[in-house]
C-alpha cells in the first residue's frame, strides 16, 4: 500500500488504508485541530524523528472500564495509605516523567518537546488529563491522555514507586467508569494492561465504539 504524505489541511485518509503495522500517513503538524480530528478517527502520533508519524493498528488495545481486573495483590494497596490519587494536579510533571520512563525494546522516547507542548496545549482547553499517585508529598506515578466524549485515550504512564502506575490506573478506570466512559484506547498491546483487563478488538468495531462514543 502507499504511504500517505499529510499537507497543512488537518485531513486523514481512511484508516483502512493503514499499512498492516498500522502506520497511516506522515507529515502534518501537531495543531490543536489535527490532534482533535485524529483521535476522534482513531488515529494517533507515534514518532521518534520528524516528520510525525500517524497510525491507526488493527486489531486495537483497549479497555471496557467494567472488565477492569483489580488482583488480590493490589487490594491492600488501593485500600491502604501508602498512596493519594489526584486528577490533574501535576500534568505538566506527568508527562516529563513519562518522557523519561525507560521501557523495555525502547532507545528513546516519542514524547519530545513538540509533543509536549502541543499536549500542554490540549491540557489548557481540557481536553489532556493527567492521573496521579503520591507518596506523601512526592509524585510516585501516574499517566496521561486525552478525554473526548465517552472514551479516554491514553498515551503513557510511569512509576517511581513500585505498583504506583497501577494504583493511578486503577484509580483513575474507576473515576472515569463513575464519570459514565464507555471505553479507554489502550493503543497496542502490553503485558501491563492486559493484566489489568484490557483486550484486543478489531479496528472496525473500535472505529464503531467511537462514532457513538465521542
């Protein structure tokens, strides 16, 4: 298939013409508009190096909040005091610290000072959210995304303190399942989330979800 080249118009090409590793198109910018247009198609920025490159994988990493599976291990946890959980006390903070997780597989980071100013930007119009563990008055984790409608997309998360990702996660899966979200845009596959719940569906159906969701 042919590789799509974006111009300045905030316009994507469908995403059924995504090669079969989900890449869409490259080029564009990270403006405001472009940024809301690709989420609500399912389509979202992955790059390391310009030109930014867009994708839309199939099948699709999502979870549906009610299936999300909270392990015994976790319970003491979510139940004790050794964390507080915030919502957007600290977005800015949230994503330095994902810019500087390390992940296994991975020589760098996609979230770059391009990224995060264009998701500064979004956070301001409330559209970006961010999640937060503390350990007493210390920041131990947390994650990031964007919220349109009745989907949140989230972009990534990073620990300081064992298990403080996952209490945010937890955390935060279950204010938003309160708040009436019907699915969370996981992206791609990971061990993480899967044990939390999270589960492959096709394209088609996530592109559906978002139709009547966003």
């Amino acid at each position: 298939m042919a590789l799509f080249l974006l111009d300045e118009t905030p316009v994507f090409p469908p995403v059924e013409l995504a090669e079969p590793d989900g890449l869409l198109a490259v080029g564009g910018d990270l403006s405001v508009e472009r940024l809301l247009h690709a989420y609500r198609s399912g389509i979202f920025p992955w790059y390391d190096e310009p030109p930014i490159a867009w994708w839309c994988p199939d099948p699709r990493f999502v979870l549906f909040p009610d299936e999300l599976l909270v392990q015994k291990s976790m319970r003491p946890v979510l139940n004790g005091q050794k964390f507080r959980f915030s919502i957007n006390e600290r977005f800015s903070e949230v994503m330095a610290q994902c810019r500087q997780a390390r992940r296994p597989g991975q020589q760098g980071t996609w979230i770059n000072d391009h990224i995060i100013d264009a998701y500064t930007k979004l956070h301001t119009l409330g559209v970006a959210w961010s999640a937060e563990a503390w350990a007493g008055d210390q920041l131990a984790g947390g994650l990031y995304g964007i919220r349109l409608g009745r989907v949140f997309f989230g972009e990534s998360m990073f620990a300081r303190v064992s298990n403080a990702s996952k209490f945010a996660f937890i955390r935060w899966v279950q204010y938003l399942q309160q708040e009436g979200t019907a699915l969370i845009d996981c992206q791609v596959y990971t061990d993480h989330l899967a044990s939390l719940g999270a589960r492959m569906i096709p394209r088609s159906s996530f592109i559906g979800y978002l139709d009547q969701y966003c």
